[in-house]
C-alpha cells in the first residue's frame, strides 16, 4: 500500500506541475481561455493535483513500520 501511495502522490504532483505550468505559460502568452477553460481554472486544478500528491506522500509516511 505504501508504494501505491507513493506512486499516486508522484503522478498527482508531476500532473500538477505539467497543469500549472500550462496555465501560466498560456496566461503569460495573454490567453484568458484555453482548450475550452478558463486559465485560472486550470490553475486550480493544477494545485488540486499538487495537493493530492502531498496528501499521498503524507499517507505513505504515516504507513511507514521501520521508524
């Protein structure tokens, strides 16, 4: 269980980043739209996704045995 928690908190943060990352370039570009969404929207699905991979890496510590 530990290393699906890793692994989800790994894909969640790098998604996040990649969503992020879009949304800035695209409002930096002076896009208030893109690919049908708003460029804020997109950025709070980036940092929703960022959370969740913190949340994962969070759920992985607290199952660690070996302390």
């Amino acid at each position: 269980m530990q290393a699906l928690l890793m692994w989800i908190g790994r894909l969640a943060g790098i998604a996040g980043l990649v969503v992020v990352g879009v949304a800035v370039v695209g409002r930096l570009d002076g896009l208030y739209r893109l690919g049908g969404f708003e460029v804020g929207t997109l950025l709070q699905a980036g940092m929703a996704a960022m959370l969740i991979g913190c949340l994962g890496y969070v759920a992985a510590l607290a199952e660690r045995t070996d302390r």
